[in-house]
C-alpha cells in the first residue's frame, strides 16, 4: 500500500502533527508539504493535515484536496479553538466538499499555538467583536500556546494508527 503524509503548515504546528504521524507509519511512507506534494494519484492512502483558516481548511490545502480523486484519506487538522468544541467539529464537516470523490476513513484535530501576530490585532478589536478579547478568549489563545503538546502527539499517532488497521482490512 502506497502511503503519503500531506500538510499544510502556516506556522509549523501542523508540521509537528505531520512529522509525528510520518514517523510512527511503515518505512516507504512519503511526506510532504502541499507546496511541493506529487500527484495524489501515486498513493492508495493519504494523511491529509491542514490548518484551520476562517472556519475550513486552509486554501492551499483546499487546493491539494480538490484534486484528490477516489483515494482513502485520513483527515487531520490543528486549530487555535478548543478540539472539542462544535467550531471544531464544523471544521472539519465542511471539509467534505472538497474531498467529496474520496472515502474519507476517519479525521483528528487538535489545538495549535494562534500566531502572536494574529492575538496582538484580535487584541485591538472592541470586546463585543467575535474575535475580540473577553476573559474566555484570553483564555482560549493561553491554552493554544503550548499546543500541539506531547499528548496531542501521542493521540495523532494511536489515530494513524487505527486508520492504517483499517485501511489494512479487505475493501467491502
Ligand atoms: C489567518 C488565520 C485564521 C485562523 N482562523 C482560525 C479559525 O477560524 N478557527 C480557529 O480555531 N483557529 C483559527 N486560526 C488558528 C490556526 O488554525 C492555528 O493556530 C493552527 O494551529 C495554525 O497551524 P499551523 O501552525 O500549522 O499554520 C487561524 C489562524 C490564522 C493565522
């Protein structure tokens, strides 16, 4: 089985997520960032990993997905939200447009540092904006920081790991 690890990676947390996953999956297993990824077509199952941007995966990671045609793919994603939350799960739904030729095996997400840059602007917001400083957004963009932590690590690699069980099995 031919297996590749795609990312995209703004600021390198996504990277961290990759490059953990890559190397907990079989010799032979390619890893790439989007920008220069081969064609998907050379691959049986791909680990797609993109960074939430305005609610959905990033554009270059869209662009990558789009062209993915009928492949198992295994989505994974780090976001400045709480994992948990209902953001996150919207994040991931709305992927589905663009991977819609694909069985898509099952999907992780985990928080990830908001860059500096981005929390100084959203700090000059007035406090009732969406994106404005209120003690739960303070506290929000202080838990982001230390993430992608070793047990975010740790949890993408036991997921990679049940993916590639399944995608072990014979096809129905
Ligand atoms: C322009 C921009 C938009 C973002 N939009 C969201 C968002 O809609 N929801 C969210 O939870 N996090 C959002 N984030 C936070 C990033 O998804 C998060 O920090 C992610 O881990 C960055 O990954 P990377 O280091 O691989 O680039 C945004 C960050 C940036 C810079």
């Amino acid at each position: 089985m031919n297996i590749a690890v795609i990312y995209s990676s703004k600021t390198g947390n996504t990277r961290k997520v990759a490059e953990a996953i890559h190397a907990s999956l079989p010799d032979g297993t390619a890893l790439h960032d989007v920008a220069n990824a081969p064609e998907s077509t050379n691959y049986d199952l791909v680990f797609m990993g993109f960074w939430v941007d305005k609610g959905t995966a990033n554009l270059e990671a869209q662009e990558y997905m789009k062209q993915l045609n009928g492949q198992r793919i295994a989505l994974f994603a780090t976001l400045g939200a709480y994992p948990d939350s209902d953001h996150a799960k919207q994040c991931l739904t709305s992927v589905a447009d663009f991977v819609s030729t694909c069985t898509v095996a099952d999907s992780f997400i985990c928080q990830g540092a908001i860059d500096p840059k981005l929390i100084e602007w959203m700090k000059t917001l007035p406090a009732d904006d969406p994106h404005g400083p209120n003690d739960d957004r303070r506290k929000l963009w202080a838990d982001a920081e230390s993430h992608p932590d070793e047990t975010d690590l740790a949890n993408a690699i036991n997921w990679a790991s049940g993916v590639l069980d399944l995608a072990k099995e014979p096809q129905a």
